[in-house]
C-alpha cells in the first residue's frame, strides 16, 4: 500500500519536472515579448531598453538555470506584463474563480449526469433514453462559445434576470457554470449510461433480481456502485480539467480565471506566468488523479492487492 | 477490515466526495438579492481590455491612460476642441527661450493621499519619468526633455535639450502625469502597480485583476467635485458579450463598437450610439528596397489604384476619413493643402505600364489581424481593389508579435499593414518619427530615404514660428504624396455605445473622462 503510494508521488514529481522543461523551451522559442508590449509608436531604442531590463538579452541556458532554482521554491520572476509583480501571485489571484466556476459546474452537472444516465440506461429505448441521448448529443456539440452567447442573450439581454457577464456576486456564477457543465453532463451522462448498461447485464444483478430485490435496491445498491470506478476516474479528469480553467467559457463571461490568464500570458509572451500557470495547472491536474488512485484503494480493494 | 466496514467507508468515500463538490459550489448561491439597482450616480464602463497594471509612467495602451487620466493630472491639457491648451495643475506658462518654458502651479492642491502638490512634485514626476530605469514605453518621446528646475515652491522651468516648438503638446502626454514623491519614492513596486493616487477628480477605492476597478469621485477636487460618485470600470474581451452587457444595462458605456452592432445599439430604445473621426491613422507601408516597390510610379500607382473610398463606404459603413498623408486635420502643422490621392484606375494602370510592368506585377501583401476594427476585412477588399488595375498582392496573414519583429529586421516586402496615433496632436511625431531618414521605420522598415525631405522634416522640428512651420510641413506631405512611400489610408472612426441614462459626448482624442458625464436627469 506505501510503496503504491510512494511510487505514484514519485511519478508525480518527475511528471511536473517533464511539464517545466517542455514549458520553458516552447514559451522561448515562440517569439518576442518585448515588441507586443510596445505600442507600435515605439523605436528600436525603446525595445532594446526593454530587453536588457527584463534579463532577456542573457543566453537561454543561463535563464533556464535561473528559472529551474526559481521554480523550486514557486519563484517563477515577475511578470513580463504585469510589471513588478511576482508571477505566482498572478496565477493564485485568479485560482479562487476558477475554484468557484468548477465546483458550480459540478454541483448541478454531476448530479445531473448520474440522474439522466441512470434513467436511460434503466429505460434503455424509452423516449425518456431518447430524451437524454439527445440532450447528451446536443450538450456535447454545441460549441460553448455559442451556447454561452445565447445564454446571455436570453437570461441578460431578452429577460433581465441575470448578470451579462462578471464576477463577484453569487448570481454572476450561474450563467458560465451552465456554460461550461453542458458538455461535462453531456459526457458523464452518456459514459454513465454504456456503463450501467453493462453492469445490469452482469451475473450478480440477475442474481440478485432472481433473490426477489426490488429493481429500484437493484439500481442503487448493487449497480451505482459497481459502475462508480469507471466513472470516478472521468470525474478525477474532469476536475483536473475544470481547475486548469475554461478559456472560452472565461473569455466568453469576462471571468478572471486562470484559462483566460494562461491565453492572455501566451498572446503577450508573458513567459514567467504562463510558466507559473502550467506548473500550477499540473499540480492540481497531477495532485487530484493522486487522490483518485489512492481513492481507489478505499473503493476497490483489488487495486490495493496489484 | 471487514466487508461491512469496507462497505462502510467507500459510501464514506464517495458522500465525503460529493459534500466536497457541494460545499464548493455552495458560497455561490448564499446571500443572493442584489437584484434591482439604486439611484446613486454610478457609471459603469466595459472596456475590451483587462487593465493590467496602474504605474502611470509605465502605462501600457489607450485603456490605461483611458482610465487613469480621471484619477492623474498633468500641468495642462488639451482643450474638448483641441485647438488650445487649458491649465491642469499648472495656472499660467509663458516661454523664457526657446529651450525654457515656465509654470506656474496651481496652489492648494493636495494628492488623494494627503500628500501636498507643490514644484518638488512635478521634478520629482518628469525626471522618475525619464529614468530609463522606470521603463516608460515610449521615452524617446520625451528624451528631448533635459531636466526641471524648481524655482520657487510655486514655479518650475521645464528646460529642454534643444529648441521644442512642441513642448507644449509633449507635456499634455500621458507620461508626464505629475505623481505624489513620497508614496512614489516609499511604496512596493506591486503598490505603485496596483493603487494609484493622483491629483484628479477621481478617487481609487479598489481594483482586482481581470475584475472590476472601482473609483469614487473626490470631493476636494481643485475643478470642484464631479457629478458621477462611483465609477466601476469592467474589461469584457469578447466583444459580443460587451455589446450585450450594454443592452442588458450591466454596462454603460462601451468604446470600439463594431460596425456592424451599430444598428442594434441605436434601436434598442435604451441605447445609442456616438461616432465622432478618432486620432489613430491607418496606412500600408511599402518596401522601397525590392521590387516592384523600389519604382516610384508603382508606389504611386498603388495609390491611385487603391479605391479607399469604395472600401471605406462598403466594409466599414463609411466609419472612417480618408487622409492626404498621415495627419488629421486638426494636428498643429496641418494645412488644408494635401488632400487624399483620387481614385484614378486608368492613371494607375499607365503608371504600371511607364514602370515596366504593363502585365501587371506581383507581390506579398502582409495582414495583421486585430489590430483596428475590421481591419482584416478591409485588407481582404483592398487586395481585391488592387488586382483590377495589375497590382496582384499574394496575401500573407502574420501576427502582430512576428510582423513587428521581421519589419524590425528589416525582413518585410512588398506591402504591410501598420496604425499610427498621435497623441500631441502635433505634426512632427508623425512625420519625422515616420519618414526622417534616421527613424526606424523609413530606415530599417522600408529603406525609404529623401535629402530633400530630411532637410524639412529638421527645419520644422526646430521652427518656433507657428505660420512657418505649417508651411514646411506643407511642403513635407507635397514630398511625401509624390514619393509615396506608403499607400496611404484613413483615419479611423471612434463609435461608441451609450446608456440613454447618461449624457456624455465623446472627445475626438479618446479621452473619457468621467468627470465630463451626467445622469439624464441630473443638473449639470
């Protein structure tokens, strides 16, 4: 059980390490931070000023050696753009939005997803399958951008009911957290319902139906939790992919998450927080399947015996 | 363990997995019913842009200074009509010589922090400000500057390098914004980057990244307190989303209106919409080092072929104004002599013809996108325009970071898009920044050199009589228009969209300042 552990953590560390190496070469061979700060009234002596200031007229081995000592104790420089302020600080403002827009985005598409998949997969071929099948295919293709646009037209622009876009009251949450959970439901929903599907087809469910158990103890007590490896594993992707932030849905709401953070550092060059935002993102991403894989120890007593 | 426990704790595991989710989605549906809004005066404007850091002599782009001139002030401004200049914090000014100009301050002013405005303050603020140290972005517009005396607590000489006609169009810049010394001299740099504290008739209250920046108005204000109390200035990048923050009311004001949501602003009902000619030029530059470009005739060509108005008029709704060259008409050094080139395609056509090309001739025409509204657009009609008349542009789409960097390696043929804005409103940093032979732009972008020209272009910027110098400056556009170094383009419009609740009307330098705005149904 230790060493399990033990060895996870160390692939963990080895696979952020791999993460801040790809990052520092690929941000420093894309191109020139110092042009796009500059409004383009700028001359050639106001760049060159720019550069020496910003270390980044010093050879690329000498920066990385900096960065790597900086990196390991979460000191990435300061901000390009942001003049003056650490870069870390950039990323860690921005987390508790991106906090809130993934737990929202949850809360009602995780529930809502083990309801309909659940549903249709006990009423395969009903219209009610259909219904959510349908719904699922829709959730999944509409491009959020789009989805987000109406939403504001309708809720904001036609109904007055909600904020077009922002941040800071509760209400601001609702529009993007709908967003951005249509297609996590969509997902969950259909990769719920293929797996109960499965499960109901399983020896120990006729058996148990054979006992005379009510087909609703059926579903919830034997089904759900046989199914609930499988689908842990999705959710443990999906929040890592939640807490890297959603830059469209960000962008489209005007929502101070890292996503937008991580696009607008990249537009800008701004290497120390993008930088700063891939090291973070791969700590949360790495750090949550962590905890899935131990979880799975409590869930699955097998994965404990490998 | 055994089963039943095991059982047990992983329905522990996965309740304890679902609270956690819960729990934190829950702080977003407390303490909800902000719903209705009340009847303070409170502005609220969408901006495309996030501000990004408030340090005035490091200020970054038109949003910033957009911003912060309602909480900084310099010795003087620029009057609404831009024909004069109005006292800010100095009162009266008057030339010692021709490298000399003296200010006399405005008394009893006091910074938002307490902190006394007196002629320690402006040489404190001009020479932080010209400390290449500070990083302001464009410095060599200000280097001319030598140094300010103090000359009493009350009066300050402003002493520059050599003779400046325009001294005083260079002081109404942004970056030499007058600053309090001890905050500035005392605080952290994230500090200085985060809480400004001017002079102006706005107070900062607070301000998170990608987040609203508030500011409520300063009720000691020297000019007396303005009418709006609070002002939350919002950035909203995607620009459907502003358009619709305005219809809904969530915003009030939003500048950089596409053209093509004029329509639904003005008929909302609640909306409308002002337009007023803006201050920044768009204009193609050309290579005058390779062929085809390096022949005058083509280069004239090009611009008699290019058919700006058509393009003007059917890509951007006519939001825009043809320029003779690279000035607006109401720069210090204009006179009303240069008018735009004709569309002439026959006369292009010939030119082509007299230049060794009467099949018509190729090239890379460079795109950037992004940069002003629809300016990809515009790009795509005017390659169309100009293979009509033989002029055929193999267009290339680049992004802005690669298109600076290769101009600047001098790396750019053919024909490339490029933006000026002039922000003293003055005709030599147009012209001489652009077009002297030792600028970056006519040396190593296009290889364009005159003797002729640079001989104006050094008479007028030293020129201290006004008549004199607008007619060098005259006689610099006649050079320019026959020379044709760029195809040259237009003055874009400034559209705006506005709640009906406020009255405001937009400046012609893009300055929005607050504290010219009232409620519909405020006095004035």
């Amino acid at each position: 059980m230790l060493t399990y552990i033990l060895s996870r953590l160390l692939q963990s560390v080895l696979v952020i390490l791999g993460v801040l190496l790809l990052v520092f070469f690929i941000v420093n061979l894309t191109g020139d931070p110092v042009r796009i700060m500059l409004p383009p009234e700028a001359n050639q002596e106001d760049v060159e000023r720019l550069r020496v200031q910003m270390g980044l007229d010093r050879p690329l081995p000498e920066q990385f050696v900096r960065f790597l000592g900086g990196a390991m104790h979460g000191d990435f420089g300061e901000s390009l753009r942001y003049r003056g302020q650490p870069a870390l600080r950039q990323v860690t403002q921005r987390f508790p939005a991106t906090l809130q827009l993934a737990g929202a985005t949850l809360f009602w598409s995780l529930p809502a997803a083990l309801l309909l998949g659940t549903i249709a997969a006990v009423r395969r071929n009903s219209a009610l399958d259909n219904l959510a099948i349908v719904s699922a295919l829709l959730g999944q293709s509409l491009p959020s951008f789009w989805l987000g646009l109406m939403l504001i037209l309708t809720f904001a622009v036609q109904l007055g009911l909600l904020p077009s876009s922002g941040y800071g009251e509760p209400r601001h949450v609702i529009l993007p957290a709908f967003t951005l959970g249509a297609f996590f439901m969509a997902r969950n929903t259909r990769l719920i319902r293929s797996g109960m599907i499965e499960v109901l087809e399983q020896d120990y469910i006729r058996t148990a139906r054979a006992k005379g158990v009510r087909e609703r103890l059926v579903v919830v007590r034997h089904a759900i939790k046989n199914m609930a490896i499988p689908v842990v594993t999705i959710i443990g992707l999906d929040i890592g992919q939640l807490l890297g932030g959603a830059v469209v849905t960000e962008t489209v709401f005007a929502w101070p998450g890292i996503g937008r953070l991580a696009i607008d550092s990249i537009l800008n060059r701004d290497f120390p927080v993008l930088e700063a935002d891939v090291f973070f993102i791969a700590l949360a991403f790495v750090g949550i399947n962590l905890l899935i894989d131990v979880g799975y120890t409590w869930l699955d007593p097998r994965v404990r015996v490998r | 363990m055994t089963a039943r426990s095991m059982r047990f704790s992983r329905r522990q595991a996965l309740k304890a997995a679902a609270v956690t989710a819960g729990a934190a989605a829950l702080p977003s549906f407390t303490g909800c019913g902000m719903f209705g809004k009340s009847e303070e005066s409170k502005v609220v404007m969408g901006y495309g842009l996030s501000l990004v850091q408030l340090d005035p002599h490091r200020n970054e782009n038109m949003v910033h200074e957009s911003v912060l001139r309602n909480m900084y002030e310099c010795l003087i401004t620029f009057s609404r009509d831009l024909k004069k200049f109005d006292p800010q914090l100095a009162t009266e000014w008057k030339r010692l010589d021709d490298k000399t100009t003296q200010f006399k301050l405005r008394p009893n002013v006091k910074f938002h922090n307490g902190e006394p405005f007196d002629a320690e303050a402006v040489k404190f603020s001009i020479h932080r400000m010209l400390d290449p140290k500070t990083g302001a972005p464009l410095l060599s517009t200000y280097t001319i500057i030598d140094h300010v005396d103090v000359i009493d607590s009350m009066t300050v000489n402003i002493v520059t390098k050599t003779p400046d006609p325009a001294i005083l169009p260079r002081l109404t810049g942004f970056h030499t914004i007058i600053v309090p010394p001890k905050y500035f001299s005392t605080a952290s740099k994230e500090d200085l980057a985060t809480k400004p504290i001017g002079t102006g008739p706005y107070k900062f209250v607070s301000w998170a990244k990608d987040q609203d920046l508030v500011m409520e108005a300063n009720k000691d204000y020297w000019g007396g307190a303005p009418k709006i109390q609070k002002v939350v200035v919002k950035g909203i990048p995607e620009t459907q989303t502003r358009v619709s923050a305005l219809l809904a009311g969530d915003v009030d004001i939003i500048p950089a209106v596409p053209p093509d949501d004029m329509d639904r602003i003005s008929k909302s009902g609640k909306t409308r919409i002002a337009s007023i000619p803006g201050n920044r030029i768009v204009f193609f530059a050309l290579d005058c080092r390779s062929k085809p470009f390096d022949n005058k005739l083509v280069r004239q060509a090009v611009n008699y072929g290019a058919n700006l108005d058509q393009i003007i008029k059917t890509v951007l709704g006519g939001n825009g104004t043809r320029v003779g060259t690279v000035l607006n008409p109401w720069y210090a050094g204009y006179e009303a002599v240069v008018q735009p080139m004709p569309y002439d395609p026959e006369k292009a056509k010939a030119l082509l013809k007299q230049a060794g090309y009467p099949n018509g001739v190729e090239f890379t025409f460079y795109g950037t996108q992004g940069r002003v509204s629809k300016d990809k657009e515009v790009i795509e009609a005017l390659v169309g325009e100009l293979a009509k008349v033989g002029l055929k542009g193999n267009l290339k789409w680049l992004d802005w970071g690669t298109a600076f960097s290769q101009a600047s390696a001098g790396k750019l043929d053919g024909i490339w898009f490029r933006s000026w804005g002039n922000f003293m409103h003055d005709a030599d940093l147009s012209l001489f920044t652009n077009f002297h032979s030792t600028s970056m732009y006519a040396k190593v972008w296009q290889g364009y050199t005159n003797p002729k020209l640079d001989q104006l272009l050094e008479a007028s910027r030293v020129e201290m009589d006004p008549a004199k110098r607008a007619a060098l400056c005259t006689e610099i556009q006649k050079i320019l228009q026959d020379d044709c170094p760029y195809l040259w383009g237009y003055a874009i419009q400034d559209i705006y969209g506005i709640n009906n609740r406020i009255k405001w009307e937009p400046r012609t330098d893009e300055k929005i300042l607050y504290s010219e705005m009232t409620l519909a149904d405020q006095k004035a």
